[in-house]
C-alpha cells in the first residue's frame, strides 16, 4: 500500500512542478509519464481522468497548507503579530512557490467549478478564523475586515511570486521586513497586542 500512496504522491508533487513551470496546458498524463521515467499509461492508472489529477493537487495544497500552518503555530508561539505573519508569508515564498502559483493558475481555470474555487480559495486563509482575529482585536466589523485583510494577504503574495516584486528573493530578513512593512501600515489602527494565532486554513 504505501508503495502506491508513494506513487501517488509522486504523481501529483510532479503534477504541481509541472503547472508551475509549464503552465495548466502542458499537465498530461503522458507528461508526467515521461517526467517521472514511468511506463506509459502509469499516470492513467492511478488517476483516470484531468479532472482526477486535478482533484489530486488541490487535496495536495489544502493539507499541505492546513499541516503547515500547524508547524508553524507551535514555532511562532501561536501569537499574531505583524512580525509572525511576516516570517509566515516569507515561508509560503521560500518553500511553497510552486503551490502559490499552482493555487493561482487553478482558481482562474476552475472559474465554473465552485467546489474545487472553494476548497482552494480556503486552502492558504481562513475568513472564519481571520474574523475570529479581528473581532479578537476589537473591530466593530470583522466581518468585513477578516475579508480586506485576507486580500491584502493574497495581493502581497502574489506581489511577490508573480508580480512587480518576484525579484525579491525570500527567506531572507529582507524579504520578512518588506512583508512586514506592508502589513503594519495594514494592521496600523489595531494596535500590536499578540493574540492566538488564527488565519491558516483548516
């Protein structure tokens, strides 16, 4: 059995490698075939259909997302600052690149499919813990402000892995400083009190 789950695995990491780098178009099952050095028709065995495959790496980014933010939690002693969720996002640049871009590419194609656009517009944040925050901080509307401050969230990651500023390199203080600066000129009316962490997603 885990000799499949491994193959599985395999398959749709290669599948998210392959969007990232080559775009929607060019994710076949032949192509990952060929880009694994599998036996023709692999691919189609342990997943019949695009659709499938798709399926596959948005569960992909949704746990990944949900067990990392876990990690992260522990390691940033569970409190929301604006620093925290500057090393946050920096990690989300260093390490899960090809996933952002991978997030991105499926949200626009997957337009018509609400089931999927949903499971992937909650994989990164989450607006009912994002309200939990702001309502934690006092807002008189977090629900409005749970949604404002998770597109400033996805508009700053995007800055950085597909926009003007994708030239920064992350993992770097630099790079945790530059995040940080926009988001304390966000956050800059509610004060720093650290709280319980609440914005990865489920």
């Amino acid at each position: 059995m885990s000799t499949v789950l491994d193959r599985r695995t395999r398959i749709v990491d290669s599948a998210i490698e392959l969007i990232a780098t080559r775009g929607l178009r060019a994710l076949t099952h032949r192509a990952l075939d060929t880009a694994l050095d599998l036996p023709a028709g692999s691919t189609s065995y342990y997943f019949r259909t695009k659709r499938a495959l798709i399926e596959a790496v948005v569960d992909r980014i949704h746990t990944r997302s949900r067990d990392d933010f876990a990690s992260m939690r522990r390691d940033l002693n569970d409190q929301v600052t604006t620093a925290n969720i500057a090393r946050w996002l920096d990690r989300l640049l260093a390490h899960r690149r090809d996933h952002l871009i991978v997030r991105h590419a499926l949200l626009v194609d997957l337009m018509g499919d609400a089931e999927l656009r949903s499971r992937l517009t909650a994989s990164l944040f989450s607006l009912d813990k994002a309200r939990e925050l702001f309502a934690a901080f006092g807002s008189r509307t977090p629900e409005s402000d749970a949604a404002d401050f998770i597109a400033v969230l996805e508009g700053i990651l995007f800055d950085r892995y597909a926009g003007a500023r994708m030239h920064l390199p992350a993992g770097t203080a630099g790079s945790i400083r530059q995040l940080e600066r926009i988001l304390a000129v966000h956050l800059s009316g509610l004060g720093e009190r650290p709280i319980r962490m609440g914005l990865g997603s489920r």
